[in-house]
C-alpha cells in the first residue's frame, strides 16, 4: 500500500509540475502568447469568478492548445517505463528477441520534423488548425506524439494530468 502511494505521488506530482513549469517558462519568453490566452480566458471566466467549471475549460482551445505544444516540445517523461516483447518481433529490418527491454524516445517523437513542421518552435496555433479539442493524446488513431506513453501501459493519470494543467494554467494566467 506505501509503494502503491508513493507511486502515485511521484507519478503524478513531479510530472504534472514540470510539464507547468516548462509551460510558464514559455509563457514568460513569449509574451504574445501569454496575451492570447489571457484573452481566451477573460472571454470565458469573468473578473472575481472563482468556482470555475470543466465546461469552460471545454471553451478554451487556446488553453488546450498551449498545455499540448508543451508536453509535445519539452515531454516531462524523455521516456517511458520500460517495456519488453512477449515474443521475437520484426521491426523493419531489425529483430527485437523475445524478452528484450525496450523503450521508446518520447521527446524525439514529438521533435520529429517529417510530422512536425519546426518542430522546436513553441508555436500552440499548430494544435488549434485543426485539432486542439479532439488531437487524440492517447495514440489509438495516430501516434505523432506520446507524452503519456500509449497502448495498454498508458499513463491511468493522464485525464487528471490534462485536468490539473488546464486548472492551474488557467489561474497562473490570469490572477
Ligand atoms: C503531465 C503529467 C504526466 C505525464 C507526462 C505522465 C507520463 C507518464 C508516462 C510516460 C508513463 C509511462 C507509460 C508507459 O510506460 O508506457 C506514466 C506512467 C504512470 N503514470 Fe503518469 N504522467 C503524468 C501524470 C500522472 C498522474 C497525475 C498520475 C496519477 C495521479 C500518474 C500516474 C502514473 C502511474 C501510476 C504510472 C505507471 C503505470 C503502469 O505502470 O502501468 N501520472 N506516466
């Protein structure tokens, strides 16, 4: 039960704060960025509303967008857990043996310059051309990013994840 705790703890505390800290930092190198979302919000949260609700984060796709560009251009994990084949898989034309470790370069993933066009630009308006509300964050229709890993070993956190970064964003940006 403490192992089950503390995992969850580390899983789920130093993430979420990086992935934000690394957001903020952006935030604060690219003010225009910062002023748009300010606007986003203020559009949608009005002065002295403290009780905010999920439907108004839903109204948010600036917001959505700013947390996705950075778990895409600075992922919190570079890595998943460690994985291992169940059987001796080809994979182009290398043989990965039955019980080997593997591991997948999630931060390469994301920096990918034959899916991402410049890929280590911090640019949010790349979600927002055509899929901030629905970009698919688990990978079950297209892998062009996992910084939750994907498939059956998926980070359990990663709708709270989503939840708290658009939370805590939302008042960083606009108290
Ligand atoms: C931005 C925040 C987070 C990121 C980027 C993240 C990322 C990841 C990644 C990459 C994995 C490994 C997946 C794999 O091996 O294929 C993982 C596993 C895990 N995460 Fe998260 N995570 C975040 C937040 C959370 C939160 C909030 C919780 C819980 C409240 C959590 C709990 C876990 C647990 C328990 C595992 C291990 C799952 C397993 O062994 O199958 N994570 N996470």
């Amino acid at each position: 039960m403490v192992s089950l705790c503390s995992e969850f703890l580390h899983a789920g505390t130093d993430t979420t704060s990086t992935a934000l800290q690394w957001i903020i930092a952006n935030l604060v190198k690219y003010q225009q960025i910062q002023e748009k979302l300010f606007v986003e919000i203020k559009g949608v949260v009005h002065d002295g509303e403290e009780n905010i609700k999920e439907e108004q984060l839903q109204k948010m796709l600036y917001l959505k967008a700013v947390i996705l560009e950075g778990l895409r251009r600075h992922p919190p994990a570079h890595f998943v857990l460690p994985h291992a084949v169940t059987e001796d898989v080809i994979l182009g034309t290398y043989v990965v043996p039955k019980d080997a470790t593997i591991n997948f370069m999630v931060a390469e993933m994301g920096w990918d310059p034959e899916v991402w066009e410049d890929p280590m630009a911090f640019k949010p308006e790349r979600f927002l051309e055509s899929e901030a509300e629905t970009f698919d964050i688990t990978g079950s229709r297209e892998i062009k990013m996992m910084p939750f890993g994907a498939g059956r070993r998926i980070c359990p956190g990663y709708g709270l994840a989503l939840l708290h970064l658009e939370f805590s964003l939302l008042i960083w940006v606009s108290l």
